[in-house]
C-alpha cells in the first residue's frame, strides 16, 4: 500500500487510514446501531490489508470508539499509528459541548490514552476550533504534552487559515483534518495550497461522503435509515441534492467499472489524486467494507478519467444551484 510523508513528522501514513466515526456506535452525531464484533473485526481487517493508522476521537461514541480500539490492539502484535482527538466533551444528556480550556486537554489526553491501552499518541488533534477564543490555550497545552512525550504531534481539524496562523506561532503544526470529497471541494480553494506551503499534512475526511459516493445509496437504503442516524439531517441526503447526486453516482459507476475498480474506490482515489493530500479517512463498520476501500490506494486515476469527473461534477453542481 502506498505511503505518503505527514507534513514535516517523521509519520508515513498508508493513503487510506482506518476511521472509526462510525462504529462508535448511538451519539448525538451516530450512524445507528454497531455491532462491537464486526467493528473489531473491521480493525483487524484494515490491518490485514496493510493500513498502518487508524484515527478516533472520545466523542465517536462517547468514548466507545477508543474503547473498541483498545480491545482490538490487545489482540494483535501490529502497532498501527493512532490519531486520536481532543476539544470535545459530551454532558448528561449526551450533547457534545466544547472546551479547550488547558485542564480539560490534559484530562482527555490521559485519558484517551489509558483507554486505547497505548504509551503515546502518534497524532494528536483539536477536533474543533471551538470555543474559538480558546484555541491558543488549548494548543499550548497541547505542545506540552508533546514535551512530555504523551503525545508525538500535534495538528487540527475544521481550522481555517487565519485559525492556523494564530496557532502557528506558538507550535508548528502537522497536519490539517478537513472534510474532502467530490461533492465537498472547499479547501481547494486556499487550504491545500497553504498546507503545502507551510509543510502541514492533510488527511481528508469524508472522502466518500457519508457513504454517499459509493453506489449503493438509494432512496430505499435513505428511508431505512435508522431514527437516530445522523445522516437523516444532513442537506446532502435532502432534495434537490440528493437526487442529483444519485444521478452522479450513476456516471461514476461507469468510469469505476471502466477501470474495474468500484464507486467507493474511484471516488476516494479521487481525493488522493491531489499531492497535498496525504491521505483519506476511511471509515468502515464491517470488515468487507474496509476490504473494499483499502485498494483504494493502489492505482492511479488516468487525466481522462479526471476530466470526464469534472464535467459531471459541474453538471451536478448546475442542477443543483442554477445560478
């Protein structure tokens, strides 16, 4: 599986990572019911198929995520890198709230580590540049923990340029979370070209949309979708999106098939097809889905198949803002 330089760490990270939003099972922003087993085996499967990292967060779940990747790691001798996050708790009634106040950072760290069972944290990040009037605390604390050796490096998630500026000045930062796909193209704009400029990785999440892009959403599978199912809220799954997406999917379908590859695949090797991308978040709930997704790595998408993408992302875009 290819390997691509985080930033300016010394972390080569597998293009596909393991994302583990999903399989934390019922939150406020859950995907429904999880099986913990077939969650686990999903773990063990990513690793099989050579993906070396696999990234959390304590609110995926509330804390069960980081639960089912601790479990999974005391069965096995692979040592994958871990991402993990910081920045958001959750009250009695299970409502995320943010802090970055500096005792609130360090209680998290410890205890994402005491409940993934590992030494250190390979990556590091604040999830949310919320509060905002926070972020400098909230970094600060977080560089120290690098100089305890709690933590290897720090980065971000969600930040804007002008955020990571202000954060800059105070610890270098590696890498940069932002949601990234075909339907979700903004940090083309600037941010990527920052990123590279300041040698800060990138590792996209939402690749393939919320599962969106992978060609096997219909109006049936959105209509099944469980009550508490964060997805039933977004815009994405709502008219007129929705349907012009659907209808994009068709055309993706074709070029996938075209290079024997599937829907999912293309449309992750699509986001990697940028070099200030090092790698994609892939999330998964089953074992089969990571199987899929993890060859996402391993071709290259032609200049043709790139152009004829662009066209139909544009026809998509038209439908659905005629202005």
């Amino acid at each position: 599986m290819q390997t691509r330089q985080l930033g300016y760490t010394d972390l080569k990270l597998t293009t596909v990572g393991l994302g583990t939003w999903a399989m934390g099972g019922p939150w406020q922003y859950g995907w429904g019911p999880q099986d913990d087993n077939e969650a686990i085996a999903a773990i063990f499967r990513a690793l099989q198929q050579g993906i070396n990292w696999i990234d959390t967060a304590p609110i995926y779940g509330l804390g069960h995520s980081e639960e089912l990747i601790g479990k999974a790691l005391k069965q096995t001798n692979a040592k994958p890198f871990i991402a993990t996050k910081c920045g958001l708790l959750w009250n009695q009634q299970n409502q995320r709230m943010p802090c970055l106040k500096r005792e609130s950072i360090r209680k998290e760290c410890h205890a994402s580590l005491k409940m993934l069972g590992v030494e250190v944290i390979d990556l590091y990040q604040m999830h949310w540049p919320q509060p905002e009037q926070d972020i400098e605390q909230g970094w600060e604390e977080m560089a120290k923990l690098t100089q305890e050796t709690k933590v290897r490096y720090i980065g971000v998630s969600n930040f804007n340029i002008e955020q990571l500026k202000r954060i800059q000045k105070i610890h270098p930062v590696a890498s940069l979370q932002p949601p990234y796909s075909m339907l979700h193209r903004e940090v083309e704009d600037e941010l990527l070209g920052y990123c590279a400029e300041n040698n800060i990785g990138v590792v996209a999440y939402s690749p393939m949309q919320r599962g969106l892009l992978t060609g096997k959403f219909n109006q049936e599978r959105l209509a099944a979708l469980p009550l508490d199912d964060h997805r039933r809220r977004s815009p994405d799954f709502q008219e007129p999106q929705f349907s012009a997406t659907l209808e994009l999917v068709e055309h993706l379908c074709d070029i996938a098939e075209r290079n024997s590859r599937t829907s999912a695949q293309l449309a992750i090797n699509w986001v990697l097809r940028r070099s200030e991308i090092t790698a994609a978040i892939v999330g998964a709930r089953r074992p089969d889905q990571i199987a899929e997704t993890a060859a996402a790595s391993d071709w290259t998408l032609s200049q043709e198949n790139i152009e004829e993408i662009e066209r139909l992302l544009a026809k998509r875009q038209q439908r659905t803002n005629p202005k």
